[in-house]
C-alpha cells in the first residue's frame, strides 16, 4: 500500500472547505441556543441551532440579521436558509444563514411584533391618548371568564381592600377560536353600565393561550372603549397587545383589583395628611393676612395722627384770625387815654350788654357812659351808646351809627 502524501493544516482545511463549499444550499429547522449577538463591534450574531439529538454553529451576518425584523432568544424556534462553511483560521464548520424566519411560537411571536408596530405607528399606544384611571373608584365593571378562579381572586381583593366598591361582571370566553368576538361584545355590555372603569383580566398561561390578547379587532375595541380600561392579563412576564393599547396595565388580575380599590385604611391616612396640610397652609395664610392687617393698622394711625395734627394747625390759625363778638372786644383807644377813663368805658360796654339782654326780655332801659349818667336811646333789636357825656369818648366795642331820640 503506498503511503499517502501527508498535507499541511492549511491544505487540509482547504480540502474541507471545498468540500463544503460543493453543499448546496438548505433550510434548516432549529432551536436557537447560546445566542450571544449581536457582537457588540461587527453586529453579527453567533449561537447554535439544536434538535433533540445534535447541534451546529450557526452565524447571521449584521445585514442578514437587521432585514429579518425578529430578534432572537435562547428557545426560539427559525428557519435557517443558507450553506455550510469552514472558517480557515480555526478549521471550524459554520452555518451561514443568508436568511433567517421564525418558526412555530417564533412565528407567532414576529406576527405580534409586527401588528405592535402597525398600532404604534397609528399612534393607539401613545400616552398622551390613554385617558387617567380614577383613583378612587365606586363601581367597576369585569370582563373575564366566570367559570375560572379569576373571578373569585378579584372579588375576593375589592371585599378585603373597600368593600364599598360596587362589583358587575359579565362573562366572556378568554381562550379558544371565538374569544376575540365574545370579548368585544362584552366590552360593549359592560361600557354601556357606565362604570368608572373596565377591569379585563385573565390568568396565565403558554404564549398561544394568550394569543386571544394579541388580536388586532379586539385590540381596537380595547382602545376604542369610551370607559378607562385596566388591563391584568397572564403573569409578571406576559404583555400582550391589549396591554399595550390599555389605559392602564398591571401584571397580574389582583394587582389590577388593588388598582381601582384603595384600601380604606388607606384613604383615611391621605385624608388626615391633607387635613394636616390644609391647616396649615390656613394657618399660614391667616398669619400673613395678621400681620398685613397690623401694618396697615399702624400706617392708618401714623396718618391720620399727621392729619389730625395739621388740621390742629389750621383751626387754631383760623380762630386767630376770625374777628371777636361786638359784646367780647376790649376797648382799644379812648380820646381822654387814661387809664380811670378806659376803666369807666369797659364797665359801659358791659352795661350796654346787660341793657341790650334786658330790652331783649321787655324792659326798656337807658345807656350809660363811663361818667355814670344815662339817657335813652333807639329802640333798636339792642342798645346803641354813642358817646360818654363827661369826655366824649366811644368805646371801640360800640362804635356804631346811633339814631338818637329824645333830649340830648
């Protein structure tokens, strides 16, 4: 037997590669498994396709993989399409996908992905749409299945956390070809009741049993509904359409109960908070409002004391600038300038004063001058002395024109 030639590592791959090289092209169905893209610099992605009995590495380049639209994960099931390869440097056999599908939930799964996309675009899951779910709810209305343990986990969290909440139900069948049609119709009955808020609820299950929540009619009807809805489908892990599209999404149905349902306790802590902030924010109002009123009570005082003070001023020079009764004048000048004639003329001015009050009363009496003699005079409203007979003198309080009568 001759001995064959041996060949280097390089001629020996070389062979290997043009022996795969003449594989033609095939589909391949698997499970993807170490996924581990995409590579952070080049963006291709590496991992292996495996069935119950083997395994092979597989690699989608980054433009492969960013034409597919579905992104991969450790459990998928894909349709690989392309052809085996040795990469050189490691002798090592590859499978190049130049196209990659999903298969099975993984087709399911890129259907959602794609109908998510077409009701985002159409602007159903944007926030500013969602209308608020009212905090404190007194009547809600479930739409779930009346036959599961659902029912009984909802009702059972409104009768422990506010058994004040009113409670409706209506019946839908959440699983099965049919439900979608059987949901809307019960989301109409129970938007016509005019709750506060719609509870869709469902309990978990595998990927296809929520599938029903992933439906493009029922998803609309969701969005469409004109009471707030709050959505508690499947588990922690589990988003369906219907989530996305909802006002409101809690993971669970009894997380979504304990949405719409304060617990009373609850309600009386954050009524005492605010009554503790109204207060003060009363008391701090009237404080300001005090001291503003104590301001302008003194700014009030200090003014009208400056006003009271001038108008002071002016009364006492108008009082002395304001001409005396005739009866309350001193007599200013006497023609004889003594002091004993000045003296008489004064006691005169008085007399004519008592006269004058007398006359007023009915009696008829006579002038006297400083000298102490009398004589008569008008019977005017009041007595007018003209002069005194021994000097001649007027006092300046009775210089006024005389009518005389009788002997001079």
């Amino acid at each position: 037997m001759a001995e064959q030639t041996p060949l280097t590592v390089s001629q020996a791959v070389n062979v290997a590669k043009g022996a795969v090289t003449s594989i033609p092209t095939m589909v391949v169905l698997g499970e993807v498994t170490g996924f581990r893209g995409p590579n952070a610099r080049s963006g291709h992605c590496y991992f292996q396709v495996k069935d119950d009995s083997f395994a092979m590495d597989a690699i989608v380049w980054r433009n492969t993989y960013a034409r597919s639209g579905i992104r991969l994960r450790d459990g998928m099931q894909v349709l690989l399409t392309g052809k085996f390869d040795v990469y050189a440097a490691t002798g090592r056999l590859s499978f190049i996908a130049k196209s990659i599908t999903a298969s099975g939930e993984g087709l399911l799964r890129q259907q959602v992905a794609q109908l998510a996309r077409k009701l985002e675009r159409e602007g159903l899951m944007d926030p500013a749409r969602k209308r608020p779910v009212p905090r404190f709810c007194m009547r809600v209305c479930v739409v779930t299945s009346l036959s599961g343990s659902v029912i009984d986990d909802v009702k059972r969290t409104l009768r422990r956390r506010n058994p004040l909440v009113q409670l409706d139900c209506v019946g839908a069948q959440v699983q099965g070809p049919g439900a979608p049609q059987t949901i809307i119709r019960a989301l109409r009955v129970a938007a016509a009741s005019q709750p506060e808020a719609i509870l869709l609820v469902r309990g978990g299950g595998s990927f296809e049993d929520l599938m029903t929540f992933n439906d493009e009619g029922l998803a609309r009807a969701v969005a469409a509904c004109p009471v707030p809805v709050v959505t508690g489908i499947g588990h922690e892990p589990d988003t369906s359409i219907c989530d996305m599209v909802a006002d409101k999404r809690c993971s669970t149905p009894t997380a979504a109960a304990e949405s719409v349902a304060p617990a009373l306790d609850e309600v009386y802590e954050t009524i005492l908070r605010r009554r503790e902030r109204l207060g003060a924010a009363m008391s701090a109002i009237v404080e300001r409002d005090q001291q503003q009123v104590q301001l302008l009570g003194n700014a009030a005082g200090r003014s009208m004391g400056a006003r009271l003070s001038r108008e002071r001023v002016s009364v006492e020079a108008l009082a002395r600038r304001t001409p005396q009764p005739w009866w309350r004048t001193a007599p200013t000048s006497c023609s004889k300038a003594s002091s004993a004639c000045m003296t008489q003329c004064r006691e005169a001015s008085h007399a004519g004063r008592r006269n004058w009050t007398e006359r007023r009363a009915g009696w008829k009496g006579w002038g006297s001058g400083c000298c102490g003699r009398t004589r008569p005079h008008s019977q005017g409203p009041r007595p007018r002395l003209t002069h005194c007979r021994p000097c001649g003198c007027l006092p300046a309080a009775m210089r006024l024109p005389a009518t005389r009568t009788g002997r001079s």
